[in-house]
C-alpha cells in the first residue's frame, strides 16, 4: 500500500500488507535511544536569544535591511561593538 496511510497493528495483520520501509520513511521516523525519543533540530544554543521589541527609525532599518538576509544578525553585532562587548 502507497499513499500518507499510518499503520498500526490494527490496520494490517499479514506481513505482506505492511508498508514499504523506504529511506524517505526512516527519514521522518522517530528515533529513540535508550528508550528516549532524540529530539531532532538545533541543539537548544547556550546564549540563546532574547525575543524583544524595539522601535528604530525608518531609515536605519532600511540600512539594515539593503545588505539582504541576515539584517537583525548584523544589527545585533553592531550594538555589542556599540557597548564594547
């Protein structure tokens, strides 16, 4: 059988009708470690960011953004220059 169908033991009983472990499958499985689920993703960072809001003028923020992706990044190094850090 094809298709975004989830198995459990319930919906097949042969063998034969179970589905196909494909690599895409084992991409997406869960996978556990000594009974622990291993968490996928970024690993949590040791300084993580702090969600704030700010107000900046117009055309700072147009500065910012004119150098492309990655605009709050480069504004966040600047203010650690700013206060010496």
């Amino acid at each position: 059988m094809t298709g975004n169908k989830h198995f459990t033991p319930d919906t097949w009983v042969d063998p034969d009708d179970a589905p196909e472990l494909t690599d895409a499958w084992f991409q997406k499985a869960d996978q556990h470690k000594g009974g622990k689920l291993v968490k996928r993703g970024r690993p949590p960072l040791e300084r993580p960011k702090v969600h704030t809001n700010i107000r900046l003028d117009a055309d700072l923020v147009d500065r910012l953004k004119a150098d492309g992706r990655g605009w709050q990044s480069r504004a966040n190094d600047l203010l650690r220059k700013a206060i010496g850090m």
